[in-house]
C-alpha cells in the first residue's frame, strides 16, 4: 500500500491565497497610474499639455516647471510633527519609546505622513522582530507598491498585499518580484517560481485574528474611505495653466525680447560689409547701423524702434493663478511668490494661516489615531495579547499653528496662576512649547531639585531637635 503525502503549506499558497493575490495585485495596478500622475505633479516632472496655438514647433521640448504642487503639500506635512507615544494613564513609557527607537518611527512619520498627503494614503505594517527579543517591526510602505482589501462595515482590513524588489532577501535577479500576503492569522512571503505560480518562502504565524496593516488616509468620506490627494484636480489644472503662461513668457522673451528696429530711407551700402557683401540680419541689428550716409537728395534715414515686449500682463495673470492654488491649499499667498508692495502684518499673516492649521489638526486628530493603533498591534506582537483596553495610546505631537513664545508662555502662566493646571504639571510644560526631549529634562531636573530639598529640610530638623537624632550618629549637622 502507498500513502499520499500531504502537500504542506509551507511550501505551497492555497487556492484562497493565489485569488486574494490576483484580485489584490489588479486592484494596485488600477490605482497605479493616478498616483504616478500625483507624484509627478509633485516632482515637476508632468507633462503640460500644449494647446498647439502659441507655441512653435521648435520650442515644444522646452519644459517649465512651477512647484505648487510641492510647496502646498510640504507646507501642510511639515506642520505635522510627531514627537512621543505615552500611556495616558500616566504611567512610565519607556517600553512605547523602545519600540519607537527601534524603529525610528518619529523619523518615518514624517515619510509616512507626506506620502498619505500626496497619495491620499499610505500603509504601515507590524511584524515580529528578526529575534525574540528585538522589538517588532513597524515599518511605512508606499501605496505604489501595497493595497488593502477594506471592509467598511468593521472598519479593518481583511487581506492586504505588498508587491516588491526582493533586495537581496534571496539570491535572485536584480529584476526578480516578491509578494508578502497580509492575512489576519499569517503573514506569507512568495516569490516567483520556474513553474510560473509562486514559492512561499517564509510565514509569520502570529494568529492575532486582525491583519497588520494600518491605513493614513487622507480626506476621506462616508463613500470612499480609501482617501484623497491633496494634489486634486483644481490644484493639477491649475499648475498646467501657470507652465503654459511660463511657456509664453519664454516664447515672448525668444521673438520679442529685443525690440524690433526700423530703418526708412538708408541705401543698400548700409546693409553691406567693407567688401560689399551682404551682412546677416544679426550683423546688421548690432552692427553699426546708426551711422549712415545721407541718401542722393542729402536726405537723412529714419531710424527707429518698435515698443519692447512687455511681460508685466502675463505676470500678473500667473499671480491671479497663484492667488487661486492659495485658496486650493490653505496657504497664505506669499508662501507661493505672490507678493504686494505693501507687506503684510505678523496678525494678517497668522490670520491668513488659520485655514492652514485647522487643516493641520484635523490630520493629526486622523493621523493620531491611526499611529495609536500601530502601536497597540505592535504590542499584542511582542506580546502575544493585545494590551488592556483600559489602557490607552496617546500620539504627542507639536503644535501646528505658529504662536510667539511670549503668547504661549503668557497663556500658561494664566492658567496656572488661575488654578485650573498645577504649575509642576507635565500639561503646563506641553502648554509652554517645550518639546517631549525638553520636558523630559525638565521632569528630571525637579526630581533632583525635590530629593536636593528634601534632604536639606531633613537634615535642618535634626540639627534643631525637632526630629530624634538616630542613635549612633554624632550630634550636629556637621557631624553627619
């Protein structure tokens, strides 16, 4: 009798797998294309199309770029600074701000954060660590590379893929692809085979029942959870508009930037070398043609010039356009060239960057608690249970409007001078501006200040008697 092996799991995907990574790998692949197009806008690498009226044939490789796009991205992303996790109980944090060292999330952040305001998403993923005792893994991946199956009803992923380079994970071809399918039992690494399906290479196994990916979307609604760029249509028909207005002024500044000139009455020996050829027109434009010789009759030529062109009129329609993409974005218009002769107040410019930072605090509050849920799956990784649900993440992040110093100490001492915050609150140094490091030294300084004074207070009242000198220990301060 023969007895059939059974095919293992390891080696192999199964049905289910193979049609999640087909259905998944279409998915990113349609999507693919709107966000190149977003990323080159971003880069100023877009091709703006030529209406075919006003510019030559011969010019129409001339690229002009205006980084709008950019700067209304960068503006907002750079308001968005995430400085520590906490527990917010109070208690101490120290494991949170292991597995954030270790993965040098406050840096990442910053990458992730861009990338969902370009894209409209980004994704961040929690695995085991390479040891057992090395933190787990959070890492920021592109939407150009991974997507999410999304059940709106829960509100959670239920599959996830992540298509990339290999990256010397195996020795394979510069060219060679692999998938990791996120599921929420295991985690499943494949790459291509010979046979043409795919080789599992590594499961993660963590059974957490949830699938380990965390969506950034941005500008989401009730019909479409997936997000938003915040590069939309207006802002990309927009840019294309100013390239062209750019275009026009460099054809203009080809053709009319020197004036055109006029000569009436000059005999043809003007336009004739020492030798009696003809000059070119250019030699004939610099050259000496003011000097002339008065005609047969003793009659002088006219000389004169046509207007210069004047680019004043398609600066200020690019202004107007600049004035337009301010509104688009939330920014205040000088941060994109548009300038007046009378410069703005310090309170006009807070005034006109309101708009800005309630954008920003909207993104945190989003952001914010995208990240905390990173973190709590990043525990139940290292752990292997999630932690209680009493026990809350709380995201630190720096204030994303732009008061003074004076303003912000100037609210603190109110409010604790009014009894609503202690003054030794770590809330008043939060208050105050200070950033988590400060705050930090700040806490670590009073500990000293309170055990320096405290045993100063007690050695005072052993000196007066007010407390009994242990026995064995000489009278007086000095003797201690």
């Amino acid at each position: 009798m023969t007895a059939s092996i059974p095919e293992l799991p390891l080696l192999h995907l199964s049905d289910d797998e193979l049609a999640l990574i087909q259905v998944l790998r279409a998915d990113m692949m349609r999507d693919r294309w709107a966000l190149q197009l977003r990323d080159a806008y971003f880069n100023g690498e877009q091709l703006v199309r030529d209406l075919g009226i006003s510019i030559p044939p011969q010019l129409r490789g001339l690229h002009t770029v205006i980084g709008w796009p950019r700067v209304g991205v960068e503006s907002l992303e750079e308001r968005l600074d995430l400085e520590a996790f906490r527990w917010a109980d109070g208690s101490d944090s120290s494991e949170l701000a292991e597995i954030v060292t270790a993965n040098d999330l406050l840096d990442e952040s910053s990458l992730a954060h861009l990338d969902a305001l370009l894209y409209g998403r980004e994704y961040i993923t929690i695995g085991s660590g390479d040891d057992d005792d090395y933190p787990p893994l959070i890492s920021v991946e592109s939407p150009l590379d991974m997507t999410l199956m999304w059940d709106a009803r829960i509100r959670m992923g239920v599959a996830g893929l992540r298509e990339c380079q290999t990256d010397g994970f195996v020795e394979s071809g510069p060219e060679e692809r692999m998938v990791v399918l996120y599921l929420p039992d295991q985690t499943v690494t494949a790459l291509p085979s010979t046979s043409g399906g795919w080789e599992v290479v590594d499961r993660d196994i963590h059974n957490l029942g949830v699938v380990p990916i965390v969506r950034l979307a941005n500008r989401q609604r009730t019909a479409d959870r997936v997000g938003k760029s915040e590069i939309t249509p207006d802002v990309m028909s927009i840019t294309d508009a100013a390239c062209r207005r750019m275009m026009g002024i460099e054809v203009a500044a080809e053709f009319f930037g020197a004036p055109a000139r006029y000569i009436l009455g000059a005999s043809e020996s003007a336009f004739q070398d020492a030798e009696g050829n003809a000059k070119s027109a250019w030699e004939t434009y610099i050259g000496r043609v003011l000097a002339l010789e008065r005609d047969e009759d003793g009659q002088v030529p006219s000389v004169g010039q046509f207007p210069a062109h004047d680019p004043s009129g398609q600066t200020k329609i690019i202004d107007l356009y600049a004035r337009i993409m301010s509104a688009q974005f939330g920014l205040p218009p000088h941060m994109l060239g548009y300038t007046t002769d009378n410069p703005a107040s310090a309170d006009a410019i807070r005034s006109t960057e309101a708009k800005l930072v309630k954008r920003s605090e909207r993104r945190i509050r989003r952001f914010g608690s995208r990240w905390e849920e990173a973190m709590r799956l990043a525990l139940w990784v290292r752990d292997g249970e999630p932690p209680a649900a009493t026990r809350r993440i709380e995201t630190v992040w720096r204030n994303p409007a732009t008061p003074t110093v004076a303003a912000q100490a100037d609210a603190t001492v109110k409010l604790v001078q009014a009894g609503i915050i202690p003054a030794d609150s770590d809330v008043t140094l939060e208050m105050a501006g200070l950033s988590e490091g400060q705050r930090q030294r700040v806490r670590a300084d009073r500990r000293r200040s309170s055990a320096g004074s405290g045993l100063m207070e007690r050695l005072a009242q052993l000196d007066d008697g007010t407390v009994p000198v242990p026995s064995g220990v000489p009278d007086g301060i000095d003797g201690l």
